[in-house]
C-alpha cells in the first residue's frame, strides 16, 4: 500500500488539469481533485493524506477529448470539467464525484471562431504586395519632402556661413540668423496643425513653398540686414510643414502605411545626405550666399507636388 502511495505522489506532477479544492463537512478537512494524463480522477482527504486516494476512471467524454481544466461550482456543490479535441473544440462536463462519470452540459465554440472574419479580394491582396516605390503618389510625396528637407537642411549647414560671407557680418550675426531661422521654424510647427484643420493640407502646403521661395530670395539678393532677417522667418515658416505634413500623406492608408512612409522617409532624408555636397560645390563656384539659389529653384517643383498630398477617397494602390 505504501508503494502506491509513494507512486501517486510521483505522479502529481503530471497532473494535466489542475487540482480543484472542495470542502468536506469537516471544517479542518477538504477533499483535493485532481485529474491525470491518463484521465483518472483521484481524490485526496487533507485530513488523512496518507490513505490510497479514490481513484475513477472519467469515462463519457467523446473520442478524442482530453481535459484541461476543472471546477468545483458551490452554488450547487458540483464539479465540472472543461475539455477540447483535436480540432480545439470545447465541452464542458459535470463530474460525478464518486463515479468519475461525464454528464454533457454545453458544447463550446473553437475560440477562432469568435474571431472576425477579414475577407480580401484578389486585387487587394495584389495591392498589398506591390512596391511602394511603384507607387506614383508616394513618389510624389517623397520628391515634395525631398524639395522641404533641402529647404530646411540648407539653412541648418549653409545659412551661418552665407551670412558672414554674404553680407560682411560677424560671425555672432551668422550664429544670430540660424538662431532665428530654427525659431521660425519651430513656431511653424506649432500652429501649423490649427491652418492645417482650417484650410487643409494642399492649400497650407503651396503657401508654405511660396513662403520658402520668397524668404530664400530675400535673403540672397537684399543686401539689408533687417530684411534678410525677414526673409529667414519667412523662409523657416515655408520649410517648417513639407517633412511632417509629406509624412502623414504617405500614412494614408494604415494597410500600406509602413512602406510608404519608409519610402517617403528614404527619398527625403536624401536631402540631408546629398544637399551638404552639392551647395557646397555650387557654392565654391558662385559663393555661399549665392549657392541658396539652388534650394528656391527646388521650391518651384514642391509647390506642383503638394496636390499628391490630397487625402484619397479610394486608398490609392487600388483600383475600382
């Protein structure tokens, strides 16, 4: 007797459906449950742990099933047992304590099937799988942010030099004017969103490239220093939108949005990689200042590439 006690407590670990504790009529006594691999339901005393527990075989679950879980329901002292098959199909048993036999009480759902159903069409999934950088809307958008991020990177590594070597300064005055650039340029960003909600995209954004055109050409050909100050605040409002606004474009469509967004991204920060280079070789020929000449010719372009940014009534990539 022994020997099968000590097998028993060898096997608890391998209890599949945990152990459901159930009050006896002792106070100090609870009977414990507890179901094996093999579908043996055994009952232990807390009182008397060290008897043989009853041992029943479950017997009237359906081929196939196995139980994964019980409980032990006071409301009308029952135990049940929850079960699934092969095709994660769920009952849900009442066990006889005393017998271990299965009574069916409710067949469960697979829990997939709760799950909603999204249907899509050959032509979406097509969709779904073609290039991004096939897209001419996201290329669209991409050249528009190019043309913005060279408007703003120009002014982040040129704009303290052509300043100094344009207009005679001091080099506080250069430190001065980028100071006030990236303060224009911040406040653009900070109630742009309210113009953005008032007039839309397309209208804010072709102002914002005329701005940008404007302030770059009063900053290269006045040769006063209080109107080039005006050219840098309206040259950092023009730039402040293009890269913040191209993005939210390119995101149109939450299915494809991470793609276009990288591709849109990609195309843009090319501005910061190529720009440098190329007003500096300009600028080597034609001086600083006169380098700047090359960023407001790339504004004229942004300003046709904002009607990409028009928001689609069918999500574009489709066709209907």
């Amino acid at each position: 007797m022994l020997r099968k006690i000590h097998k028993w407590i060898a096997a608890l670990p391998r209890v599949t459906a945990g152990m459901m504790l159930v009050a006896s009529a002792h106070v100090q006594a609870i009977d414990i449950y507890a179901v094996t691999q093999g579908g043996v339901l055994a009952r232990f005393d807390s009182a008397t742990p060290g008897t043989v527990p009853q041992l029943d075989v479950v017997t009237g679950l359906g081929a196939g099933e196995s139980i994964i879980g019980l409980d032990f329901r006071p409301a009308n002292g029952g135990l049940y047992a929850l079960t699934k098959d092969a095709a994660a199909a769920g009952r849900l048993y009442r066990i006889e304590r005393t017998s271990g036999v299965a009574t069916l009480v409710a067949a469960l759902v697979a829990v997939r099937a709760f799950l909603a159903i999204q249907e899509h069409d050959e032509e979406e999934l097509a969709a779904n799988e073609r290039s991004a950088w096939l897209e001419p809307r996201t290329l669209a958008i991409g050249a528009m942010v190019l043309a913005f991020t060279l408007a703003e990177g120009s002014a982040n590594d040129w704009l303290a030099l052509a300043l100094v070597d344009g207009y005679a300064a001091q080099h506080w005055v250069g430190v001065a004017g980028f100071a006030l650039f990236v303060t224009a340029m911040t406040t653009g960003r900070l109630v742009g969103p309210v113009a953005l909600d008032r007039f839309g995209r397309v209208p804010v954004l072709l102002a914002s490239a005329a701005a940008a055109f404007v302030g770059l050409l009063t900053v290269i050909v006045s040769s006063n220093p209080v109107l080039a100050a005006v050219g840098i605040v309206i040259w950092g409002l023009g730039a402040a939108l293009g890269f913040p606004v191209g993005m939210s474009a390119a995101a149109d469509d939450p299915r494809r949005a991470a793609r276009r967004v990288s591709v849109v991204a990609t195309i843009g920060y090319g501005a910061f990689l190529a720009g440098p280079p190329l007003l500096g070789f300009v600028g080597n020929e034609v001086g600083t200042l006169d380098s700047l000449y090359v960023v407001a010719a790339a504004m004229v372009p942004a300003a046709v590439l904002v009607l990409a940014v028009r928001r689609p009534t069918v999500p574009y990539g489709e066709h209907r």
